[in-house]
C-alpha cells in the first residue's frame, strides 16, 4: 500500500464521528489499474465489507422481515458485500469525490478516472453470491419462531424457450438469472403449472404432466430436483409458462439498501474498522455521488424513496444521483422479490411513487406521494440529474412519471432535479463503434428491424460531468429537456396520434408498448413503497393505466429532449420500439431494443418505393455535405454544453470515415 496513504489508530466509529454500521473491512488484492489516458496512477482493491444492522434502529425497520433475521451476540443482524474501489495511487491527487457506481445484476468494474475521481462499486443484490465474478451480497434468511421456515407464494415466469426443450431452471429475472427459492414440497399438486400463447388466458396443466424434476439426461419424469422444472411434452416457444407454488426461506434482501448506506457513509466519512484497519477510500473525500444504469438506477429511486440516503448519524450519503434509463423502483425489499426483473408480466416495480415531486395518484388510490417524501422530512435529498431515452417510453412504462397514471397532467419537477431525454434511442443507446451507419446497427436478437444505431453516451457523460459540477461548485446544469403534455410532444402510442409516416413495407408503432398494468399483489403488499410481503400471485390485474408516447416528425424521428448530433443529422428512422420476429409475443414489440429504418440513398431510390422521406442524396448532395452538416450540429451542441471536447472531436472523425455518400 502506498505510503502517502495514512493508517488511522484504532478507533470505534462513534469516537471516529461516524455511525456507519461497518465493522469489518478485508482487503483481498490492491492491484495496478490499467492505464487511462489523461489519468494519474491508479489501483484497484478489492475486498469484502462486513456490517451489522440494529433492526430496532427506525431507520432500519423499513426493510422487510429484518426482524425475523438471527442476530449476533450483540442483537444486531449481519452481512456482507463485495466491493472494488479505484484510486489515486498518490492519495494527494484525489479529487474530494467518490462515485458510487451501482452494480446492474452483478456486473460492473471499477478503472482509473480523469478527473482524479475515487471509483466505487459494491454488492446490494442478494440473491447473487459475490464470487470473483458478481458483485454480490451475503444476507440473512429470514425465519419464523424458533428457526422454522417462513414460506409464502413465489410466482416464475418463462418465455420463449428454445425448441425441444423438457426442462428448465426455476430462475429469474434477465442478464443474469437468480435461482428463486426452494419450494416446500415438489408434490405438483400442490403448485400450479399454466401454458398461455401471446394475449390469450392461461390453461392449467395436469400436475402429472410436469415434476420439479431434471430431465436433461433422464427421461420424464427425470431426476427429482426442487430447483429445476420438467415438461412431459416438452415446452412450446410460442407459449409463456406460470410457476406458482409455496416457497420457503426467503432471504433478507432488503438489507441491500442498508449496506450501500453505510457503506458508501463509512468510506466517505469513517476513518477504520473496529479492527483499526483504514477506509480503503482513503482521507480527503468531500462529496459523493450514486450512478445508477437501468435496474441500477431503479435501485437509487427506491434508496431515496426509503430514506436510505440518511446515514445512522443523520448526514446526507448521496450528494447528488444520476437514475438512467431507469422509470421503476427496484422490487428488492419485498419478500421472495425479484430484483433482476425488468417489468415484466406479473412482476411488482411499477407501483408507488414514480415521480419526483408530490403527485396525487388518483388512478390507484394511493393519495398523494414522491419519491423525495422522506428525505424531504429529514433534509437529506441529493441533487438529481435524471436521464433516459425513448425506449423507456415503450419497454419500461415511463410515461407515469413525467404525467401521473391518469396521463392527464405534467407533473413538475422540483428545483433540485433536471431531466434531460434523449430522443429515438434503444435502451442505453447504440455502443458501437460509429453511429452514422447507413443501415443501421446489427439488428438485435428475435427482431424485426435492425437496430438503432443512435447512441446517448455523449449526452449522458455532459449530464454527469453537470451534475458533478452542481454539486461540487453550485453551478447550476441547463434547464430541464424533455417531452411535455403542455408543449404537445405526448400522444397515444398510434400511428395516427404519432404522426408517423406512411414507410412503404415498414412496420407500425400500434401494438409495441408494453402494457402499465395496475396490480394487486395482497393486502400485505406496501404499494407506495413497493415493500412487503406479495401474498397474491400471480397478482390481480385492477386495470390497464394509460401511457403516452412522444410524437413525431415527417421523418419518424421524435423531437423533443436533447437530440443527439447523430439524430439531428439523421440516416433514418431512428425508433424507440422494434419487433418481436418469432416466439411469444411475434409481431408485438422486441423487449427494449430501438430500430432503425434506412432512407433511401437517392431520389431515383426514394421514387422507385413511394418513400415519402427525402433521400440522403436531396439531404447532403455529398459525403462532403454530409460531413459539414455533422461539423455545424456539433458545434451547436459544444456551444450549449451538451457536448464534451473529445466527443466532439471523435463524432467528426466517425461522420469523415462513415460510408454516408461514397
């Protein structure tokens, strides 16, 4: 370890000034990271945390089932989690600022930053064990009196599986499926097993028709196995299947949010472990900061919905949050809760608060509430810069929070939130090498169109260098960009409502959102909080809340929000939406994936279709119009800050290399 970093004498946390419940710090490695250009020496250490948790401290009774969890000799409930930090080698170079990078399914890894930034990432997801390869956590089960097991009804779903398929895991989620618990009995009578084809209501079938069984090398009804389910007949791809059964021993998963609380607290604030062993983050930190990507960023709107972002000594934890692409909470404290699900049928996320600021929800009768209720209470909420794009509209249901569940209204955002939309982009955008790509991105799998090649980075890495900025010096980031019922960009999801073009061969944007059903999950199920126990399942579906869309131009392209260089110099229809080819669900939309439809090369092309987009030809006239046309956008976008120097320079460099016009 490098000697301009201090070891600090033995101390308890309260001598130290800080409560963060961290008691145990192990460092496994501390490594060279690899070399950034324009970054000073770097190393990475890697280790676990170990915490505990007072489940009478309010602050933690929030977190479901605490209470049943055991408790060490000190009556407090452990954990564990795995971290990685990044630093300065030389701890003089440090910025004051750590950023806090929130694992999405396990995935992330920490490098060496800049601007002198001390990178953090660490487990909260407990039901993924943290093995070398996933940031995880170790938490509790939970337990009923004298040890028993606490059981309770657990719902898994599970679509479009290959062909010739007899036997499946019992898992969930996507990106990296979570085994669900062990059932109580595998006796199938005791469970339901339904088939349902896309939009039709689901049959049962027979329980000696199915087994909690293996039978990938042993024929029905295979080898007993609770963890696994078998089909006689095997599985169709073009049904969806409903597992419901009695599960047990539900896990205290919850306690994620803890740990990143008093985590984050203690390497901001703490200056040893019990044991006298240093924060590994090291002196010198002023300010903190959570990212958050997709079900990442769900966890940071359910983190400050719960209150976590006060620490055990009343301190603000996140000075300032980034949630992108992220329109849900995080269903983690919820008992047999599914994290790694993305809004799925029958999966809770969409209930409670979705918005910023107090709005009364009178479609689900649950009054009036924000996101920021609690830390407004406590006078702990961080600065936000909120950002997402056009798929979250289609695939994620973020129509709520930017109009309620009634979609009659704007609802506004208080001062300390920006929101910034990116027009016409997939899921987190297009990551390829170039954007300008006449025919778009290599069309995503089990769909339709090819894919859009429209990328959001740019955008998002100007919003977050804002967003440090405001929170570090007070500088104030651009006025909020977004789509609007007042301003007339939200519509009904349709083409006619759309204003989209009639594209010879093309497909249409009617049928491809992604239902916002209202659910009941059971009288123990905390709606506003998504918290509880979901006793019902599969849920009751009270209704289907409407949702809208932004509108869009004689192009197909949406408008409003910050468009990106690459949509203001357009190829194509760049869309929010695509189109499931086979399996369940053909011809509705294609989960989370963008498409892009091509614009004919010349006018003689255009004409021969009856495409009534203009040519790139009648567009730019040449490669070199073309080129030009991107060197005016990006200055436009540097003179409004909307984009960093070296973006700039490498967006030019991609539009010079592209094969637009040769």
């Amino acid at each position: 370890m490098n000697r301009h970093w201090p070891v600090a004498l033995f101390c308890l946390f309260t001598a130290c000034g800080a409560r963060a419940e961290i008691v145990r710090i192990d460092i496994q490695s501390v490594s060279p990271a690899e070399p950034v250009p324009g970054a000073v020496p770097y190393e990475i250490v890697r280790g676990m945390a170990h915490g505990e948790l007072d489940p009478r401290h309010a602050d933690n009774a929030i977190i479901t089932d605490i209470g049943l969890a055991a408790r060490n000799r000190r009556r407090k409930v452990d954990y564990a989690v795995s971290f990685q930090i990044a630093r300065p080698v030389d701890a003089r170079r440090t910025s004051g600022v750590l950023i806090y990078d929130v694992p999405n399914r396990g995935r992330g890894e920490v490098r060496a930053d800049p601007a002198g930034h001390v990178r953090v990432i660490s487990g909260w997801q407990g039901d993924i064990v943290p093995d070398g390869t996933a940031q995880g956590a170790i938490v509790p089960i939970a337990r009923g009196r004298g040890g028993a097991s606490i059981t309770g009804k657990v719902l898994a779903r599970f679509s479009n599986i290959a062909a010739n398929t007899r036997s499946i895991p019992i898992s969930g989620g996507i990106g990296r499926a979570t085994l669900r618990p062990r059932p109580v009995s595998t006796d199938t009578a005791r469970a339901s097993l339904t088939r349902a084809s896309w939009g039709t209501p689901g049959t049962a079938i027979a329980p000696d028709a199915w087994a909690f069984a293996d039978c990938r090398t042993q024929a029905f009804p295979g080898t007993p196995d609770p963890a696994h389910l078998c089909l006689r007949d095997g599985f169709d791809p073009q049904a969806a299947y409903t597992l419901v059964y009695e599960g047990k021993d539900p896990l205290v998963l919850g306690i994620g949010f803890a740990a990143t609380r008093d985590l984050v607290s203690f390497l901001r604030s703490g200056k040893a472990d019990r044991a006298g062993r240093p924060n590994p983050a090291g002196p010198g930190i002023r300010w903190a900061l959570g990212y958050g990507i997709s079900q990442s960023g769900n966890f940071l709107r359910s983190f400050v919905r719960l209150g976590f972002n006060r620490d055990l000594a009343g301190r603000r934890v996140f000075d300032g949050i980034n949630p992108d692409i992220a329109a849900r909470q995080v269903p983690l404290n919820l008992r047999f809760g599914l994290p790694g699900g993305a809004a799925n049928l029958f999966e809770a996320g969409s209930e409670g608060a979705l918005w910023w600021s107090p709005y009364e929800d009178r479609a689900r009768g649950l009054g009036t509430l924000s996101l920021m209720d609690r830390c407004t209470q406590t006078g702990t909420c961080p600065k936000v810069v909120e950002t997402f794009g056009s798929a979250e509209f289609w695939g994620l249901r973020a129509s709520a929070g930017l109009i309620g569940t009634d979609a009659a209204r704007d609802v506004p955002l208080p001062a300390t939130v920006r929101r910034y939309y990116f027009p016409s982009v997939s899921h987190g955008g297009a990551w390829g090498a170039s954007g300008f790509l006449p025919q778009g991105a290599p069309k995503p799998d089990g769909c339709v169109l090819a894919g859009n090649p429209n990328p959001s980075a740019p955008g998002l890495r100007a919003a977050r260098r804002a967003l440090i900025a405001w929170v570090k010096d007070g500088t104030e980031p651009p006025p909020s960009r977004y789509p609007s019922l007042s301003a007339g960009d939200l519509v009904e999801p349709t083409s006619a409502m759309m204003g989209w073009p009639a594209i010879p061969d093309a497909p249409v944007p009617d049928g491809k959102i992604n239902p916002f059903y209202d659910y009941d999950f059971g009288p123990a199920f905390v709606r506003a909080d998504v918290s509880g126990v979901a006793a019902q399942q599969p849920p009751q579906v009270r209704r289907i809340l409407p949702q809208r869309v932004p509108r869009v131009n004689a192009d197909g392209n949406e408008t409003a929000g910050l468009p990106s260089v690459y949509l203001e110099v357009p190829l194509g229809t760049y869309t929010g939406w695509n189109v499931q080819a086979d399996g369940l669900g053909r011809g509705g939309g294609c989960g989370f994936s963008g498409g892009f439809i091509p614009f004919a090369r010349t006018r003689a092309d255009q004409l021969a279709t009856g495409d009534p987009r203009a040519s790139l030809e009648e567009r730019y006239g040449s490669h070199a119009g073309f080129v030009d046309e991107v060197k005016q956008a990006v200055a436009r976008h540097r003179q409004a800050g909307l984009l960093l120097p070296d973006e700039a320079d490498r967006i030019i460099k991609e539009a010079e290399d592209s094969q637009v016009l040769r």
